[in-house]
C-alpha cells in the first residue's frame, strides 16, 4: 500500500487541532475562557484561518462554543452537564462492552490483557500520584478502548470516544483537588475478570466505576460549577 502524503497545510491544522483540544481537555483552557484569536495565534504559530477551522470542528466535539460574532469559548462545565454525560456514557458504555463480551474473540483477551498489564505496572511505579500522569492517562483509556473494541460498531466506539474525552475533563479537574484517590487498580482488575469471564456483572461493574468517578468529580471540583450543591457523601466511600 502506498502511503499518502498530506499537505502540509492539512498536517498544520491537524497539529493545532490536536493541541487545542489536549489543552481544553487537560484545563490548561479553563471552562468558559474566552478563546482570543490574536492570543491564540501567538500561542500555537498558525493563522486565524486555521484557528477557525479548528475550533469549529472542537464546537461540533463541544469542546468548545460558538458566541456567533463574539468568537469561540471553551465549553463551560456544570453538574447538569456531568450528570447528562455521565447517563450517556453509561448507556453507552453498557451496550459496547456486552457486544464486545459476545463477539470477542482471543485477540480481544489478548487486548484486554496487555493493556491492563501496561496500565498496572506504570501505576505501580508512578505511587499514589499516577493520576496526574498524562501517560498513565492514555494507558487508562487504552485499557478501557480495549474492553469494548470487539462491539463490531465504529459509529458506537467513536460516540463512545468523544463522550470519553469529555468526561476526561471533569477527570482533570478534580485530580487537581485530590489528596488520595480510591484504589482503581482492585476496580480495573476486577473488571477485565468479568470481561474475560463472560460473566453479565461486568456490566454492573463498569456501569459503577463510572459513576463513582463521577462523585468524585463532583466533591473534589465540585465547588468551581455554578450549579453545585454540596451532599454529604455516603460512609465509608473512598477517593
């Protein structure tokens, strides 16, 4: 097969298109910052019309938002918002991974495990900050990338991507505030089991990893959206 060369304009756009939406995704774009094309333009050395282009394809990702003639915005957050995702996600997340329990094959195994391996061992090495890591980030979203990849769905795994990115975010924001972080390696672990097992409670078992991370969000960053209403968490729930 012979590889296609890309213009060099398309590799530019791509390439501030990647960093914008890291930035947005990482927090280094605050939620509701203003996004000034003159500041823009000096901080990632492209022009306006590739800043525009970028940003509106972050605006169909809803990383960002569109003020008409004002110009863009990074995206704000709330507890709704969370919320609403985290609902999306969970459906989502249900359906891939039971497609994926019927119709994976051994190279799925083999997937599942060698990502889980890779996470773990970094983890491991990292100590109790592992989460700040942006490449324990990656291997995270591998590990989870692979529970699902055998769906045999593109358009559910690239919804499925976009809705994890976003969520990403909130992830981001209350790493910043954490002093500990509840042991995800027990919660992952006994995960890939049940995938690999079969066994139906491995739905359940996603379906609570996701939402415990939300309520972690929730009372760690809570106190930077509008909407937020302090709750007095369950006992005996960890980081």
């Amino acid at each position: 097969m012979v590889d296609v060369v890309k213009p060099r304009g398309e590799t530019r756009a791509g390439d501030v298109l990647q960093r914008l939406r890291e930035d947005i995704l990482g927090c280094a774009l605050q939620p509701g910052e203003k996004l000034r094309f003159e500041a823009l333009r000096d901080r990632y050395e492209v022009s306006f019309s590739t800043l525009r282009e970028a940003l509106s394809r972050l605006a169909a990702e809803e990383l960002v938002v569109a003020e008409g003639q004002r110009g863009f915005v990074v995206a704000p957050v709330s507890i709704a918002d969370l919320q609403d995702l985290t609902n999306a996600r969970v459906l989502l997340e249900r359906e891939v991974l039971k497609q994926s329990i019927v119709k994976g094959d051994d190279s799925w195994e083999a997937g599942i495990l060698s990502s889980y391996h890779r996470m773990d061992r970094l983890q491991s090495r990292l100590g109790d900050q592992y989460y700040l890591d942006s490449t324990w980030s990656g291997l995270h979203e591998d590990f989870h990338h692979a529970l699902v990849s055998a769906c045999g769905s593109p358009v559910l795994l690239g919804i499925r991507r976009k809705l994890f990115e976003r969520a990403h975010r909130y992830r981001r924001m209350s790493s910043q505030f954490r002093t500990q972080w509840r042991p995800k390696d027990v919660e992952h672990k006994a995960i890939m089991d049940a995938a690999l097992d079969r066994m139906p409670e491995v739905l359940d078992l996603i379906e609570a990893h996701i939402r415990e991370t939300t309520a972690n969000v929730v009372e760690f960053a809570g106190h930077l959206f509008q909407d937020y209403v302090p709750v007095k968490r369950r006992a005996g729930s960890k980081a």
